[in-house]
C-alpha cells in the first residue's frame, strides 16, 4: 500500500511539473506574443487606412496567419491544461490525506 501511494505521489509531482510549465507559457511567453501581436494589428490597421496600400490583401493574410498562430498556442496550453485534469482524474488516493489534498490544490 506504500508503494501505490508513493507512486500516486510521484504522479502528483509530475502533473504539478507540467501545469507549472503551462503556467509560465502562459504569463511570461504568452504575453508577450499577446502584446506583439495587438501591436501588429493596430499598425496593420493604421496601415491600411492611412495608406491604402495596392496589396492590402496580402497584408490582412499576414496579419490573419499570425493571429492563427497566436489562437494556436493559445489553444494548445489549453490542451495541455485539460491533459493534465485527465491525468488527475487517474490519480488515486487509497485513502491518503496527503495525496487527497494535493489533488485538490
């Protein structure tokens, strides 16, 4: 029994490595990308009004190709989020306090 409830620990630890991960993703990379990409649309937009530029179409497909992209990684830390409840889900307690409420936090 101390085994099993050693390994749920260790898959704990793991799971806990993983959503520490998502989380820098997502308030140090993801932000910055956020900020790169609003930027990219307000000078894209300006561009476009001001300017009136001959190939605005291939401009606005740029512009759609990075925001696909961004809504990609985006969707992907989302994923990874949802993996990782699954993975929580499977966890078992046998009656362990200490692993009881790691699953909760």
């Amino acid at each position: 029994m101390e085994a099993q409830t050693n390994h749920e620990k260790s898959r704990l630890r793991a799971i806990e490595l993983k959503v520490r991960n998502v989380q820098e993703n997502l308030s140090a990379r993801l932000q910055t990308q956020f900020r790169h990409v609003a930027a990219m649309v307000c000078g894209t937009k300006w561009r476009l009004q001001a300017l009136k530029p001959q190939d605005a179409a291939s401009i606005v497909k740029k512009t759609r190709l990075e925001l696909g992209a961004f809504d990609y990684r985006v969707k992907e830390q989302a994923e990874l989020l949802t993996r990782c409840l699954l993975e929580l889900d499977d966890v078992l307690s046998y009656g362990d306090a200490d692993v009881k409420s790691a699953r909760k936090a």
